[in-house]
C-alpha cells in the first residue's frame, strides 16, 4: 500500500478554523500563507487545500479567493499539490476549467480542484444566484466535473446538460496533467457518495470514528465499483500534538471552554441547509454536536489529540481503513505546522516501513 499523504488547510480567511474566543497565532495573509507552505514543504506534506468562501458565514469576515490565491502561490512553492475549492454554482465551469489548466502551468502540473456543492444559502442569495434542493445541488456539481473534464480531454466538447452547456469548445491549452487535475468533492449524503462513485478522484470527509469513516468508505467504494471505477479517500482532521496526552486534551478543553457561542449557533442555522436538508437527513452536520461545530468540518472527531507517538498510530489506524490523505488543520499555524511535519510525519513513515518490513516477512 502506498503511504498516506499529508495535506493541510490554508488559512485564508481571518479567524482559523475554530469558533473559539482563544487567541490563536495564524495568519491569513500572503506572506503568511507562503511561510506556511515553505515549512510544510520542507517537513514532508503533500498538499493544501485553499477554501473558497465569497459571503461571509458565521465564522469570519475576510476571506481571500481561492484559484487567483491559488496562482499566486503556484509560483511561490515548488511541491505542494495546490487543492482549489470551487462552489459548482457560482462560476461557470468552462471559466474555471481554463483557470485551472492556467494553474497547473504556472505549477508545473501541481493543480487539483476540489468541487463543492453548497451549503451557505445566504452565500448565493447575496450574490444573486439561485437556490437547489440539496440533491439537484449534487446534480449541478456531477454535470460541472463532466464539463472540466471535456474541456481537458477532448477536442471540440459538447456537453448538453440541465445547468450546463457546451458547443464544439475549442479548448487550448490542455493541462499538463493526463487527463487533468485530480478532482475532489466531499458531501456525507448518498447523492454525494454516489456521486463521487461515478465522477470524482477523491472523496472527501468530515472528521469521523475509525467505524463511521469506514462505513462511508465501503458505501462509496461500491458505488465507485458499480461504475467500474476506483476511488481515494481523504478526512479532515483538527490536530493537537503536545508533549503529554493530558496537555493535549488540556488544550482542548480549552478550546471547548472558550468557544464563541454566538459563531457556533449562527454557524449551526446555517448548516441546516446541508445534510439536514437532504433526503435522509445524513449529511454534512446532520448528526454534528455543539462540540463538533466548533471546528467547523468535525475535525476534533478523527482523534489526532495526544502525544506525537499516539497521533502518529491513529494515523496508521487511519490508513488501515483505506484512508489515502487526512487533511490537517491547527490551532496556531505559526508553530504547529512545522510542528506537525517534524515529529509527527517522520513517526508515521516509520510505522508504514515497520508495518511494510513485517508484511514482507509473513
């Protein structure tokens, strides 16, 4: 099995990734971005992910854009796969297909795009856009991934859909990756496993059990099976490495302690339009807890709190139910990044040697 790969979230909006009132040392801006990426590059990870946010939601008031971010720090890094967030509803996917070919140039094939279906409600309305049902929301994404995908592979594509259309496009250049980025999507719902068992790469997820991440990675390897294809795996997790697994949970209770309640009840209203709205009710934040909510992809779930040796074995456990890349957020990214890829990185790729050597020997 190939080794499990590291990504993490840019910070690219002020306020972090939790609804907490704790002073936390990340920064949004450019520079900081860069000085991020060079660390994480330096100390073994494999990529970030750039959120696109264009309305604020409960948690932050500024947010940087993702793909034009995205192709400014194409040419500030060197190694990192640069995973751009794009909302399926509000750019039209032939613009986005020629912004990402233009980003995988400027990388030198380094661009992958994660779709995203919506969630934030107030988001399209603010910019005039119209409103789907959960499900159709999924059918808007699943039609947007095959026009990227035509756009990159084939010569003169035509595409008629419900949202989207093509004539003959004439599209050049092509990607310097066959047959284009790596696509991305998450969504908990079955419209958005079975859709990422007929369209995408890479299915993502919300910080979860070893036993609910397995279940969503079974479900979806069958619908990708059903369309005789394969899927990765990749699941959010919020890290807390400390030199004591009592300081690590310290320092979430902390984080609990001092949540911005305010940021969390807005953020759950908001959510409401996810997966409770879906047709079973089992969505993105349909069974998420007030203490879930404030890390705002569940990420406190996946269990990567504790000493660098625990969170380095939960890693593996991680990787033994099929998890291919677990995307890392922290509380201070001036010290914890770094942090991450220096002690808790080289750990798991000693583990992965150890298990591989003893696999061999059986």
């Amino acid at each position: 099995m190939s080794a499990i790969e590291f990504g993490y979230w840019a910070p690219l909006e002020d306020g972090g990734l939790l609804a907490t009132k704790l002073p936390q040392r990340t920064s949004s801006s450019f520079e900081a971005n860069i000085r991020y990426a060079e660390q994480a590059e330096r100390t073994g990870f494999d990529h970030m992910l750039l959120p696109t946010r264009f309305v604020a939601s409960s948690d932050s008031e500024n947010q940087w854009e993702s793909l034009t971010f995205a192709a400014a720090l194409a040419v500030k890094t060197r190694k990192l796969g640069l995973i751009v967030a794009v909302a399926s509803g509000l750019i039209p996917p032939a613009i986005v297909a020629k912004m990402m070919t233009t980003i995988d140039h400027l990388s030198g094939g380094r661009a992958a795009i994660n779709v995203v279906s919506g969630w934030l409600k107030d988001e399209y309305i603010a910019l005039g856009q119209p409103w789907l049902d959960h499900d159709e929301r999924y059918r808007r994404s699943e039609e947007f991934i095959r026009v990227l995908r035509g756009l990159w592979t084939e010569n003169q594509a035509t595409y008629a859909g419900d949202f989207f259309r093509l004539r003959q496009a004439d599209f050049k250049p092509r990607p310097v990756q066959v047959p284009g980025p790596t696509i991305y999507q998450g969504g908990n719902s079955k419209a958005a496993k079975q859709m990422a068992g007929r369209v995408s790469d890479y299915y993502f997820m919300n910080g979860n059990t070893l036993e609910g991440l397995k279940k969503q990675i079974d479900e979806v390897r069958g619908y990708a099976a059903d369309n005789n294809r394969k899927i990765k795996f990749g699941v959010n997790a919020f890290v807390i490495v400390r030199d004591t697994e009592e300081e690590a949970r310290q320092a979430l209770r902390d984080i609990i302690s001092n949540a911005d309640s305010a940021t969390v009840e807005a953020f759950r209203e908001q959510v409401k339009h996810a997966g409770q709205s879906s047709g079973d009710r089992d969505g993105m934040w349909a069974n998420s807890t007030y203490e879930d909510l404030i890390q705002f992809n569940d990420g406190f779930k996946t269990g990567l709190i504790g000493t660098k040796e625990q969170v380095a074995k939960r890693i593996l456990e991680l990787k033994r139910i099929g998890i291919n890349l677990v995307l890392t957020g922290f509380l201070h990214y001036d010290e914890e990044l770094a942090l991450f890829g220096e002690q808790v990185i080289p750990l798991v790729r000693q583990l992965e040697l150890e298990e591989s050597v003893s696999a061999i020997g059986r």
